[in-house]
C-alpha cells in the first residue's frame, strides 16, 4: 500500500531518469536531478536537527522549487511555499504562524528572505544545500518512519478577518488526490502539462505529482504570458502543451480576445477548469475552436486537497444555463446541508460540506478557526466524523448533478431580495460586445457596481441588462475598464476592483 508520496518520486526516478520532469522554458531538471537534489535537502536537514517541522521554500517559481518541496519531505518536514509577489504583510503573517526553523531560498529571493527572517530560523540557498552528500541510510530510514497522516504542506489561503489561514495536508489526502484526478482526466506518460498557477497555491498539485506519478512533463508558464494571449497560446504549442488545468480566467483571456482567429493550440487535448464560473458564451469558444478536446469543469477548496467534484462538458450550454460542478470524485462524499444541520432536498439550497479521505488536517497552529468549519457531521451520532464546510452554496438538479449557486459571502441583500452577484455577471457577459465582467455591492450606498471590459457603451450596456434583469438586481453604476485586475492565482481580483471603486 502506497502511504508516502515520495513513492511516485523514487519509482520514477528509476524508470525515466533522464526525462525532463519540469521546466519553466529556459531551466529544466529531470527525473533524476529532482531525486538525488531532493535527497541533498532531506540530508541537510536531518544535519540540522529539522524533523516534523515546517520548512519555508521562499523561491522563485522554477523547476528548482519544486525540488525543494520534494526535498522538504525527504527530511521528514513538511513545506510552505512563499513567494516575493505576496504583500509584505503577508509573508510576516505567515512566518509569525509557522515560526519555521530554515528558510530555503534563491540568488533571487535572498536578501527579502534575510530581511523577513529576524527571529526565525537559518536563511540558506539551495544551490548551496543541494551539494550535501545524500546520506541513503537515514533517508531510508525517515522515509520507513513516515505514516500516511504525516502533513506534508502548508499553503496559506486568505482568512476572511484579513489573516491568512495554513491549510495542512497529509500523504493519504494527497495520494488520493492524485490518484482520482488522474484517472479522471486521463493522464499518462505522454502527458505535457502547461501549469498556470503560482507554486504557493495547492492549485499546482495537479501537474507536479502526476509528473511524478506517470513520468510526464511539466512546463511552468510564466506569468506575463497570461495578459499576451497570442504569445501564450505559441508558448503552448511551441513546448507541445496538450493538458492545462486552470482557473476560468486565464481561458477567458485567450477566447475573449479573439486570439482564435490567428492562432490556435495545436497540440491540446484536455482542458480542466475551475475556481470559477466559466461563461457559457467563452466555452462554446474554446470548444468550436478544440472539436476534438475534453472540457471538465473541476470544484473543490483547498481543505478538500485540490478538487473535489467534476463535470464532463459533453454538449454546448445556452447563456442562461449553469455549468454543473457535476459529481464528486470517487471515495469522497458531498452533503448539501441546510442551516439546521438536516440535508437539503432536491433543488433545494444548501451549504457544500465535503467527507472523506480528501479533508485535510485543518489550519496550521489556528485551533479556533479549525474547529468552525471542521466540524462533526450532524448526520452521524454514533462516532466521530469530521467533515469540511466549504461556505458554498449548491444544490442538486433532477438528473443528480450538483450545481453551484454561490458562495456565502458573495450573496447580498438589495432592495429586500437575496441576489447572487455571479448572475448579474453572468448576464452582463452574454452582450455580444462584453468579454469580461465583474460585480462588487456598496454596502453604504446600497449600489451594485458592475465593471466589464469590451467594446459596449455603458448605456448600451445598461440597455441590455434593463431587457434581462429585474429592477432590483439592475447595476446602480457601471465602470468600463480597459483590463480587469487579476489575483497571483488568475483569478478576478475583486479586492482591487472594490479599492479602485472606493478610490473614484
């Protein structure tokens, strides 16, 4: 029985030594050079005395992170990822919470690690510790020791008080993980993913161990690539790209954009999204223009280890239509519970709450925060059941799908009716001349505020949605922008849209 996701790493190592595992383009490392790196690491800190503890990786997003993440398990820690694009404030957070013992960083990052550092443990550089002669014999013998509870990372997601939550994940919800999205998705050896995501979010779970786990290969796209999407989709074909999972945003750019009248992917054969709702207008896009490729909607957080729920798109969906986040993924289990704890009936709301293996082991030294939505299952009296609430609201269509509705937070109350804000974007982005479009609620002045970026006039604009919406959930101002803002993880920044609006 597999219980440690080095597994993956030292069969593979075996098998392909000299793939290329990963590369962001210009740096690459294969098979081999991330085992016996990894292996330097984890003898380095056992040298050290650093066991069971908390590592910060502060690099630049190369192929030599994720040797270090690998190389943090090796030594019997586990790691947390930081990135110099995260707020200061951020990064002290984070550190203050996790009080590592050892900061691994790069010829980048040095000197914002020694400035964060203070109090905290040795700042060292990997291409420093990566010379440690691998000592096999006690590596063997914490890789024997290790128990598939054992965390193996901490990414930090934002808290809704404005301090940052460390969601611990174990081998066994990972392995898990792995093992039914790539079963899903169909990934093998010949798999070439396009990662889109930053290292620090548990996004990047879907293209790093599945190279492992298949001996595929992984690009890591970079970032600015994501605001030029003809130079994007060319980086894709000229690296023969044929798997990206990302969020809705990062497609939305390239089809809204008419970049598929000069160029096309070539080589891309599965197309994965999530983290937000894809606009039925831009998929039928991207199918017209890949007839050939799978499209899976994926749902999940990351204290269910990545996704959780998916979606095969198998026929094109009107404007009005939700995509389903479908059914959840073999050994895991989703209730729909309402505010009195009992299950929600067919098409009834109700809150998303997921059970099973893929619950992580909740908020890194945040007991408080842990226990309110690690809760015991109130459908189960007899034992202890722990179970994730996501604060998503779903319900279940007749034919058993699950859909989402939204997410607690992202529902308002105007003139005495309950309204989603994702519907009043959704509609907006079905005018012919809108690409992209995003909704905040003045609180104080009792405004709903719609941005979007396209060739519309407001007024124009205004008119199509007056022929859609009720009076109720018409926009009181709408802002026409030249670009939306987008979080480090692609997504809609809606944080920067509020502070925008708030700054006139």
């Amino acid at each position: 029985m597999q219980n440690n996701v080095l597994n993956y790493l030292h069969k593979i190592a075996k098998e392909k030594p000299d793939k290329m595992a990963y590369s962001d383009g210009t740096e690459s490392l294969t098979f081999a050079e991330v085992y016996s790196q990894s292996r330097s690491i984890g003898t380095f800190l056992h040298q050290k005395g650093i066991y069971k503890r908390p590592v910060v990786v502060f690099m630049r997003k190369a192929p030599k992170e994720i040797a270090a993440f690998f190389g943090v398990i090796e030594g019997g820690c586990f790691y947390v990822p930081i990135d110099e694009e995260m707020p200061a404030s951020r990064i002290s957070l984070i550190l203050k919470n996790v009080e590592p013992p050892l900061i691994i960083c790069d010829g980048d990052t040095i000197k914002s690690a020694e400035a964060f550092a203070q109090s905290y443990g040795d700042v060292v550089l990997y291409d420093d510790i990566i010379k440690t002669p691998i000592d096999e014999s006690t590596l063997d013998g914490i890789f024997r020791k290790a128990i598939d509870t054992d965390p193996i990372y901490s990414v930090f997601t934002s808290g809704s008080t404005g301090i940052p939550k460390g969601v611990v994940a174990c081998h066994r919800s990972v392995i898990d993980y792995i093992e039914q999205l790539s079963e899903i998705l169909g990934f093998n050896e010949n798999t070439v993913f396009g990662n889109q995501t930053p290292l620090y979010f548990d996004a990047c779970l879907k293209e790093l161990y599945p190279t492992l786990k298949f001996g595929a290969s992984t690009y890591l796209i970079p970032k600015r690539l994501f605001s030029l999407p003809v130079a994007l989709v060319e980086y894709l074909n000229e690296h023969k790209i044929n798997t990206v999972c990302w969020v809705v945003s990062a497609l939305t750019m390239i089809s809204a954009f008419d970049t598929f009248s000069v160029i096309k992917p070539q080589y891309l054969h599965t197309v994965a999204f999530g983290s937000e709702v894809f606009p039925p207008k831009q998929l039928r896009m991207w199918r017209q223009a890949l007839p050939g490729a799978t499209f899976t909607n994926l749902y999940g957080p990351t204290e269910g280890t990545g996704m959780c729920c998916y979606y095969r798109v198998e026929r094109d969906f009107d404007d009005m239509e939700v995509i389903p986040i479908g059914r959840p993924f073999p050994n895991r289990d989703i209730l729909l519970l309402k505010e009195d704890g009992t299950p929600a009936g067919e098409g009834e709301e109700g809150e998303i709450c997921i059970r099973g293996t893929s619950v992580t082991l909740g908020y890194y030294n945040d007991p408080e925060r842990t226990k309110e939505v690690y809760v015991q299952n109130p459908l189960n009296t007899s034992y202890p059941e722990l179970i994730y609430k996501t604060g998503d609201i779903g319900c279940s269509s007749p034919d058993g799908n699950l859909m989402f509705v939204s997410r607690k937070d992202y529902q308002i109350k105007h003139m005495g009716h309950r309204i989603e804000l994702g519907e009043i974007e959704v509609d907006a982005a079905m005018f012919s001349d809108v690409k992209m479009t995003a909704c905040i609620h003045d609180e104080k002045k009792k405004l709903i505020v719609l941005f979007y970026v396209g060739d519309a006039t407001e007024k124009e604009l205004f008119a199509e949605l007056k022929s859609r919406l009720p009076r109720y959930m018409l926009p009181g101002k709408i802002i026409k922008l030249e670009a939306l803002p987008f979080t480090a993880n692609g997504k809609v920044d809606h944080i920067a849209l509020r502070k925008m609006y708030e700054n006139g």
